[in-house]
C-alpha cells in the first residue's frame, strides 16, 4: 500500500482554484492549495493552475512569490524529475510569451508564443470538445475521441512537444509534455470523467517516482 | 468543431432548490448539490445555480452550496443572483464556482462588469440579459431587471454590444415573454442579440419541449440552451435532451 500523494496546488489569488484541489482529493491525493515555499518543497507534485488573462495570472504569479518556485519546479519535471501539471492559463505560462499580453514573460520552459484563436470562430471557446491524442500516459484510459472543456481565447503552438489537439476553427494546441512536465489547456478538473481520469493518471505517474 | 451545451438551472431559495422537483430514489429532492450531482451523471454539461433569495445575509448559505457542490460535481458551474461586488464574486469562485452571472447589478453598474473582468478574466463573467419585446426600442427588444418587473428603457440589442465591450465572456439571455409559458424560446430575440455578439450566447426562458432546444440552436443560432422545469418535472432527462439535438444534426457531447 502506498500513501496518498502529496499535492501542492499553487495559490496565487486567481478565481476558482478549489475545483483542482477538490478533485485531486476526490481522486484520493493529499491536495492543499498553498503559497508556502517549504510545502511545496515537500510535495511529490506540483499543479499550476490559472484563468483569466495571461498577463493577470503572470503578475498575481509575481505577487504571490511563486514565479521562481513553479519555473524550478516545471524545469525539474521536464528533466524527469517530481511531477507538475499546468491547467489552461497555467499551461500558457509555460510558453515564453502570450500575444494576448505582449509585455509580460512567461514562464519559457517551453520555446514559443501563445497566440489567439482562429478569427472565424468565437472568442472563447467556452465548450467541451473532443481530443485527438498520441500515445502518452496523461490519456490512458481515454477513449479515442473523448471529450472535455475548454475555456480559452488563446493557445499554445503546436509543436513536437504538443500530445493532444482539438479543433476549433483548426487545430488547437490540447495538451503538452516533456517527460514529467505535463500540461493542458483544457479543464481536466471540470471535465467529467475523462478530465478525472487525466488527473488520476498524474496521480499514477506521481506514485511511480 | 462547435458543440451545443445543455445546461440545467437550479433555483436555489435559502440553500434548497425551488420549482419542483420530481426526480426518483433522490434521498433529499430540495437539495441543490444532490441534484447537481445528478445532472452531471446524467450528462449536462454545464450548470447554472440561480440564488433567488439573493439578500445580503443570506450569502453564506450558498457559498456553502457551492463549497459543497466544488467537493462532487466536476462540471463547470455558474452563480447569479446578488452578486454586486468584486468581493461577492470573489467570495464565490474561491469557494469554487468557475462563473458568475450579474444582471441587475449590471445595469445599475455597468463598470462593474470591467472590473470583474479584469480581477478574474472575462471567461469567469457572464451577464444575464432580460428582455422583453418593446415596440419602443431600435431593435423591438427592451432590457428589464428584477425579475422582468422593471423597464430599463435600454435597447437589448444595444445593451449586449456594451457589456461585450465592458468585458462581459458570455452573455445569457432570457426572454421575459416566454419565461415560464413553454411554448419556446423567442426565436427572433435570439437571432436579434446574437447576431452581432462575439462570445458565446445562452437562450433561456419558455422552454416545453426537447424541440424547443433544437429550435433554440438551429434557428436562433445560440451556443448553449438553459432549461429548468422540463428536466426539474422528470419530464425529460438531459440524455433524451441531447439524443433529440443529435437526431437533429447538431454537435453535442454525447452520454457516455
């Protein structure tokens, strides 16, 4: 038998950060949202979560002293080491920048810009939708084609890191990964089933360091 | 692609659900998180709690409805009803609602809308608009608050440019004609409001049939459909729902 995971959901302010740490703990994890530096030092992952626009979440991240600790923390799990997932504006922050908020940096553990959606569609996809995947450990157990929500206005690019897309007016970055880093855009803590399912695989990769 | 969201909405007074509710081996009928629980097994994919009671001292009581409901439904779920302040939407989504929905508050003060905006993103921001037809205004269609009791003297159609532009993310329109007559929505309001909004459109108000909601998506051009009683009665379950809008030719996420 194993304990239950720790997991530190980060809190820096923004809207609703309950929903992650409620089904985390649904999920049976030891969820506690927290801006201490030495708790979540102590946790075997790490959850990024964010709403609202790009720039907000990149300074409430600031001004909750958090920046440094969820950049080190994601640097770690894309080298292999403890788990962290990013939830939408959390996995934006991922990327260098944001064309929704030019003057603000995000968090560049991976290369690129977030740009906005296609024109043709509405702004923002406020919808579930359904995910093409490649194999990766983050869907197991998901059925091809399975859906799940979005929230969104801007996205990822797609590049070789990119392991789920949806389309929404054309294909849109879903999901990212770089060995322990794993991250997506759309709400696994809101999407039913399926999102759980994501979050229990995080829970599974964490019991397996 | 795009899908069509079926959303139910629970009038909740003093933390228990109002209207009627008729669902079987529920334990508690009245209470709101039960029946949440319930709406999402059953495949909704989005719900909205409407606190009609909405008076100051009796905030808290659905804070706790929301805290409770954040620990089981894993569906995203909005708040109206006497919301006011960036503070009592703060309250609310801390407690882990994912949106709130202002109405009056809104056109009492439009900044408000911005400022919620700008505090939690517009995506958590969805305005309530009650209309009523009105012979008076540009586009026949006149903003009411309280319930549909009060006139405006504010054009609907108008109205929804500027609480876009305030920063509003969704807009939720209910026509006070049909509010409650089941005979379906107004499907000219919906095509009036939404052909010149650019997020995302809930139709709401006099729904009595599983075609009322084909209608509402095909013809009025909305991207969700909110309905109460005819889920609430027993009369329909949200899996008959989306069965009809799929037979329809509509994009809807189906029930596993």
């Amino acid at each position: 038998m194993t304990s239950s995971p720790r997991i530190a959901v980060l809190d820096y302010g923004i809207g609703n950060l309950r929903s992650a740490q409620k089904a985390l703990e649904h999920l049976g994890a030891q969820a506690e949202l927290t801006a201490d530096h030495q708790q979540i030092a102590a946790a075997d992952a790490v959850v990024l979560p964010g709403v609202g626009a790009f720039g907000r979440c990149v300074e409430a991240l600031a001004q909750a002293e958090l920046t440094e600790v969820a950049h080190q923390a994601a640097i770690e799990a894309s080298q292999g080491g403890r788990p962290f997932i990013g939830i939408c504006v959390g996995m934006q922050m991922l990327f260098s920048t944001s064309s929704e908020s030019p003057n603000q940096q995000g968090l560049a553990v991976f290369p690129g810009q977030v740009g906005p959606l296609a024109d043709d569609v509405k702004h923002p996809q406020m919808q579930w939708n359904q995910l093409e995947f490649s194999a990766h450990p983050m869907f197991a157990g998901l059925s091809k084609n399975d859906w799940v929500y979005f929230v969104h206005g801007y996205a990822g690019p797609i590049t070789e890191h990119t392991v789920a897309t949806c389309d929404y007016g054309g294909p849109v970055c879903a999901a990212v990964a770089q060995k322990n880093l794993w991250a997506t855009q759309f709400h696994p803590e809101k999407s039913g089933t399926a999102g759980l399912t994501v979050l229990n695989n995080f829970l599974d990769e964490t019991a397996g360091q | 692609m795009k899908s069509i969201r079926v959303i139910p909405c629970l009038d909740v007074h003093q933390g228990r659900v109002v209207k009627g509710v008729n669902f079987v081996n529920l334990r508690d009928a009245g209470d709101p998180v039960e029946l949440a629980a319930r709406y999402d097994q059953e495949g909704a994919d989005e719900l909205i709690f409407l606190d009609i009671t909405a008076s100051s001292d009796e905030r808290n009581t659905m804070v706790e409805v929301v805290r409770r409901t954040a620990e089981e439904v894993f569906i995203p779920f909005t708040v109206g009803g006497g919301i006011r302040s960036v503070e009592d939407a703060r309250q609310i989504l801390r407690a882990g609602a994912d949106k709130v929905s202002i109405n009056t508050a809104a056109v009492d003060s439009p900044a408000l809308i911005s400022e919620l905006a700008q505090e939690f993103g517009s995506q958590c921001v969805v305005v309530s608009v009650d209309a009523r037809r009105s012979s008076e205004m540009p586009s026949g269609f006149e903003v009411f608050i309280h319930g549909g009791r009060t006139a405006t003297g504010r054009d609907a159609v108008a109205w929804v440019e500027e609480v876009v532009q305030r920063g509003a993310g969704e807009i939720m329109q209910t026509s006070m004609d049909r509010d409650g007559t089941r005979d379906g929505f107004d499907l000219e309001m919906l095509q009036a409001l939404g052909a010149n909004c650019p997020v995302p459109l809930i139709a709401s108000g006099g729904v009595g049939s599983l075609e009322h909601l084909v209608d509402g998506a095909k013809l009025g051009g909305v991207d969700a459909v909110l309905a109460a009683s005819i889920f609430h009665f027993g009369e329909h379950t949200i899996a008959e729902a989306k069965q009809t809008m799929a037979q329809a030719g509509l994009v809807v996420r189906p029930i596993v």
